[in-house]
C-alpha cells in the first residue's frame, strides 16, 4: 500500500492572532508553527496503522518554503518513510492543490490522505480540489477508514449519525476526530527522521485564482456589566435592549 | 485529583532561535510525553511517596536514558543542549522523574561509557539505555557528604575478586537499582569506581523512608557486607576522586537546565493565577507587589536560560570547566528555589495544595540545592576559583 499523507504548517494554537501590512499579512513574528493537527493526529497516524499491520510506505508532501522542513522531520520522526516537499510559497487552495495533484499523478499511490481542514484557514478545500484534479473519487471529513485488499471502507458524520461509505481504487480522503489517537515522536523516531529522503521538487505553474484582500479580526470583548441583584427591571431591560437576548 | 496540565512555556527572549530544529522537536516531544504521562499522576506518587515505575519504559522511549551516549552503545548520539533540554521538560514535571533520568544518564551511564571497559559498556550501556536495567550511583556516605574524598567505603584484593564493605547514604534510585556504581577506597587509600550487580551476596539497598522532597523519587542506602565483586567490574580507566567528579560535572550541568523547567512551571501557574484571582475587584496580577514577583521571575528565568544555553554550548565544544558548571547549578538552583516560594505566596491559600504544582517544586528543590555539591560548596567553588585560595579547609 502506498500512502500520500498532505501535511500543512499552522500556528501553535496559543499564538495570538494579529496581522500586518494593512491587516492584508498574517503577522508571522514571534509565532511557533506546527503541523497542522489533523494531518498529524488522524491522516498520518492513521496511515502508519494502516501500513504497520498491512505493510506499506507512507510519503509525506507539503508546499512551501525551505522553513517548513521542521515539520517535515516532525512527521518523519512520528514514523513517515520519506518526503517531498514543493517548493512554492502560497497558501491558496488551488495553487496547493494543484501542486500535489500534479505530482501525485505520476506516484500510483492508492491513497491520498488529508486533514479536513486546516486550522488557521479552515478552507477545507484542498482534499476535494486533489482528487478533482487527479480524476479519483473523494471523501470527506472520515472518521474511521479501513482498507481491505483493494476496497477502502470510511466512516463519515453525518447530521444526527453516521453514512459508511466504500471506495475502490485510488481516492482522497480528508480525516478528523476519531480515526486515531496522536502519537508523540520517541527518540528512535528522531533520530531515523535525520537520514530519511526529504525530496525538493519546483513548484508548476499555476494562477493563483484568489487572493487574500484583508483580515478582520472579530470585535474585541466588551467589559463586563454588573448590575446590583435587587435592580432586576435593569437586567431585563438590558437583555431586552442590549443583549437583545428576550 | 489529576489536575489538567495548562503549561505554556515562557520564551522572553527568543530563546528558541538558539535552537536547532531536531533540539526543538526533542524538547517539544519529551514536553508532550510529560503533559501525557507524569502530569496526571505526579502529584498521586508524590502524596503517597512512590516513584511511578510504570514510567522507565517512556522515559526511555523519549531518550531520557543516556541521550548522549554513542548510539552503538545504545545512547541517541545527541548533544549536550538536546540533553539539557531533556532534564529541562523532565523537571518541568517533577524533580524527581529527572532525579531518575539523570542519575541514569549522568552517573551511571556516563562513568561506563568513559571509564569502563569495552565489555563493561557492551554489557550495560544498551540495557540502560532501553531502561531493561536501572543503575544509581553511590558516592555520599553517612559521615561524608561535602567531602566525599574522606569516604570509608573499601575493597580488599582476593585474587580474581575483591572484597567490598561500607555503606552509602542518600542513594537515588537504590531500592530499585539493578547495579550501582560505586566509588570506594583499595588498600592503598586510592579511590576506584565498581559496578556492584543486585543478588551479589551481603548486598542490600534499604529504602529512606519520610522524605518531604522528591518523594516520587527513591532514595536508599547502599551496604555492602564483605561483598565479593568480581575484578572485571572494576572500572579500568580511572581512578581518585576525579572519577565520580567528573560524572557530578555532567549532572550538574543537567541539573542547572532541569530546575529551569520547575521554575517555568511554577511562573506558568502563577502567572495563570494572577489574571484569574480577583481580590479587591481586580485580578492580583494588576497589583504592583504581584507584578514584581512576576517581573523578577520571568528575568530570572531568562537569564538562567542564556546561562545554561552558553554552558551547553562550551560543553559541546569541550571547553566547560567544572567551575563554570558550579556557577550554573548553583545559580539557576537557587533561582528556581525563589521563584517556587514567590510563586507559592502569589496562589495564597490555593498554593498549599496539591492542587498547583508549585508546593511539590518547591519541596523538590529543597533537594536538588543539596546535592550534586550544597549551594555553599559551589560558592566555594567559585571562590576558589576567583581568588585562588582555598576555603574548603
Ligand atoms: C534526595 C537526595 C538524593 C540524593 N541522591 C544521591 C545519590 O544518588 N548519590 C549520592 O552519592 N548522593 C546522593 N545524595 C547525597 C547528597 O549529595 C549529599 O546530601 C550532599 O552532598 C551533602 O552532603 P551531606 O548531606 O552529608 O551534608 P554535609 O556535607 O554534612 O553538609 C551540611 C552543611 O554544611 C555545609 N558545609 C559542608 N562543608 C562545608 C565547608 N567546607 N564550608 C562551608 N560549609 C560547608 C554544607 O553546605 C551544608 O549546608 C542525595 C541527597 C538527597 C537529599
């Protein structure tokens, strides 16, 4: 079994949010960057449960910068047996996508895994866009996935309950909560990660179909109001006029 | 009650992008591994005084055990900051899972790796290292702690053997070490250093019982009645007191990293605390007294930081010097040791429990300022240094 695990590079959840250059950059200064928690958590250690039982090798591949080879070793030492990494500097979803499209193509992996989103963008895009762009059926927000020689069986939430859905041959399929447990790096994991094969690949081209104008951030938390216990005609008033709650 | 482990870590000072990338990633991992595996149930071992043995096999698999030793020995090959970063997270969650972690990498599995035989290494570095055996080291004895070179512990040649008798004191790890290095006198009053295996007759590790500190940590003594040691478990390659000294420079190097994370951990929650606790109809940390408390924790902090960092960084290069390691395990001690008690006052009441980690650090330290060489003995060290006289005697 080949396995294609899409990772992204996403602010530590802590980072405090601010932008720069007119609120139209995302202000990187200061900001620890990790991989993006549902490629790590569930699509990668997911594949690792899949190859570890039914043998296999898992490729890692991520568009951007030199700087993201951080991540890249993260997820080789988790347990990933080499990596590409394309050389582009974009984060629109077409442009991403396209990219791994273009170089998954030509790989005969049977499964292309993604996190249901990111979690600074939370475009939830780029999964569909692969297999749109590879020709191969998609599947989104899995929760459970099981291969079974060559029919792939994935769980998904749905309103109130779940659907079961079977695929045959390659497809994508974008993860989240459920399909497994995180999985923290041990030091044979680091350390096999120094010599494991990280590609550098130029990027396509391809037009950047949209482009971020500005961030807004939401408005700030207003002060608290304490209103005395004996003064209810203000509260009801307030939930009334203000809070515009009753 | 397991507490839920909200830990940041302060970095003022972009301490980070000293860093290599592989040094953040083995930090952030052993940091994960504590959130997962000490933090819920630390604070239990520590009130019912037992050390969390579950542990060794995690420990290991994190690279807790001997990260700098050669990987054909079983080590992980790294340097001497990724170890001190290690001890650093360790000690974030408690003492003495670092007590454990550096008494095995530091003092016994650095005096095999350096003093012993090609067998001796073959024969316990890869066991150690996977934690399948665990060592303590046994230098302190109960009349001779500061001044170790008086020690009374001896061996008599006996042909292919010798014959081993004393007694050490304060021994980490003892109750449930499977060897203990052991440094002791021969005829001639010269200082050597044997591995003493567990099962070896008239050996016995009785555990100290009632400590207020480390009390996840195992303390013992070490007696040694008329042991038969065989001569190959003599360490060939050293001898006088520069043996155990040299492994006590590699502790406490790791030691002036580990308080780091206790200091880091008790500024996390006081800081936490301070924006939360509202007195007087405004959050404590909105208080100058408070806010000085904090202002002087997170300076400090950094500088010891920049302190260990550059020590790391002399030691990779071979150039350390024991005196400069004094200086460090005697600073950042000292520094983590105030900021508990600052930090203990900040929670009030609440800081009494085990509620906040911040009473256990604090009662940890006590420990850590003792051994490894008292506070007072670093400054003479120092002092020494600086002026060249001796004060010791
Ligand atoms: C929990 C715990 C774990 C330990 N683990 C180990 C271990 O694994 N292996 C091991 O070998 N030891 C271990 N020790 C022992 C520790 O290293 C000693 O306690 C320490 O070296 C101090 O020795 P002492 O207790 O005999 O104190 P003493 O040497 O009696 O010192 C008492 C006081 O006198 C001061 N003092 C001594 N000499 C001078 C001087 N010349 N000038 C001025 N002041 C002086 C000291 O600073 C101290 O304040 C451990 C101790 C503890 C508490």
């Amino acid at each position: 079994m080949k396995i294609l695990v899409c990772i992204s590079k996403v602010p530590d959840t802590t980072t405090k949010i601010s932008f720069v250059d007119n609120d139209t950059k995302f202000n990187e200064d200061k900001v620890q960057f990790i991989v993006n928690p549902y490629d790590e958590w569930y699509a990668l250690v997911r594949a690792l449960e899949l190859t570890e039982k039914q043998g296999g090798t898992i490729t890692i591949i991520n568009v951007g910068p030199a700087d993201n080879d951080q991540i890249i070793r993260k997820a080789l030492a988790i347990g990933a047996n080499d990596s590409v990494r394309i050389d582009g500097n974009s984060n629109e979803s077409f442009y991403v996508a396209s990219q791994i499209a273009e170089y998954a193509k030509t790989q005969g992996y049977d499964i292309v895994m993604t996190g249901k989103e990111t979690i600074d963008y939370n475009g939830a895009e780029v999964g569909g866009m692969i297999a749109e762009l590879m020709g191969v059926p998609y599947v989104s927000h899995a929760s459970t996935l099981d291969v079974d020689g060559g029919k792939a069986t994935m769980k998904r939430n749905i309103e109130g309950g779940y659907e079961t859905v079977e695929v045959t041959g390659t497809f994508v399929v974008s993860c989240q909560k459920g399909m497994a447990e995180a999985r923290i790096p041990n030091m044979r994991g680091i350390m096999a990660a120094r010599t494991k094969p990280l590609t550098i690949v130029a990027p396509v081209n391809v037009a950047q179909l949209t482009s971020i104008k500005v961030f807004t951030l939401p408005p700030a938390k207003a002060a608290v109001k304490l209103i005395s216990p004996d003064n209810v005609a203000e509260l009801v008033n307030l939930l009334h006029t203000e809070a515009k709650v009753i | 009650m397991a507490r839920t482990d909200l830990f940041q870590a302060p970095d003022y000072y972009l301490v980070d992008d000293l860093l290599t990338d592989e040094q953040k990633l083995i930090r952030d991992s052993v940091r994960a591994w504590v959130k997962k595996e000490v933090s819920p149930i630390i604070e239990e071992a520590c009130q019912t005084a037992t050390f969390p043995k579950h542990l060794i096999k995690g420990l290991a698999s994190v690279g807790a055990f001997g990260p700098y030793i050669p990987t054909e020995y079983g080590g992980a090959g790294l340097d001497q900051i990724s170890y001190g970063l290690i001890m650093q997270e360790l000690e974030r969650g408690d003492s003495g899972i670092r007590s454990t972690a550096s008494v095995q990498s530091s003092l016994v599995m650095y005096p095999i790796f350096t003093y012993g035989s090609e067998e001796q290494k073959r024969k316990y570095l890869p066991k150690l290292a996977a934690g399948e055996m665990m060592g303590c080291f046994g230098l302190t004895e109960p009349d001779h702690g500061s001044n170790p070179n008086g020690m009374i512990t001896n061996f008599k040649d006996a042909g292919d053997h010798v014959i081993l008798n004393g007694a050490k004191m304060w021994i980490s790890n003892a109750p449930f070490a499977d060897i203990a290095v052991v440094w002791a006198k021969n005829e001639h009053g010269v200082i050597h250093g044997l591995v003493v295996e567990r099962g070896m007759e008239g050996f016995t590790t009785p555990e100290t019982h009632g400590k207020w500190s480390l009390r996840a940590s195992a303390t013992g003594e070490l007696v040694f009645d008329n042991v038969k040691v065989p001569k190959e478990n003599i360490f060939p390659n050293v001898k006088g007191l520069k043996g155990p000294l040299g492994c006590l420079n590699s502790a406490r190097y790791g030691i002036s990293w580990g308080v780091i994370g206790a200091a880091m951990d008790c500024y996390d929650a006081a800081l936490r605390y301070s924006k939360q606790r509202i007195q007087f109809g405004k959050p404590i940390g909105a208080f100058q007294l408070q806010q000085k408390k904090l202002a002087e924790m997170i300076t400090e902090i950094t500088k010891a930081q920049l302190l260990s960092w550059r020590l790391g960084v002399l030691k990779n290069e071979h150039r350390a010097t024991p005196q400069q390691i004094s200086m460090a395990k005697r600073n950042n001690v000292n520094m983590a040791l105030e900021i508990t008690r600052n930090a203990r006052q900040m929670l009030g009441g609440m800081g009494i429990t085990g509620e906040y980690p911040i009473m256990r650090h604090m009662m940890n330290l006590e420990s850590v300022v003792t051994y490894e060489g008292t506070h007072d003995i670093h400054l003479l060290i120092t002092g020494m240094d600086v002026t060249g006289f001796n004060a010791f005697e």
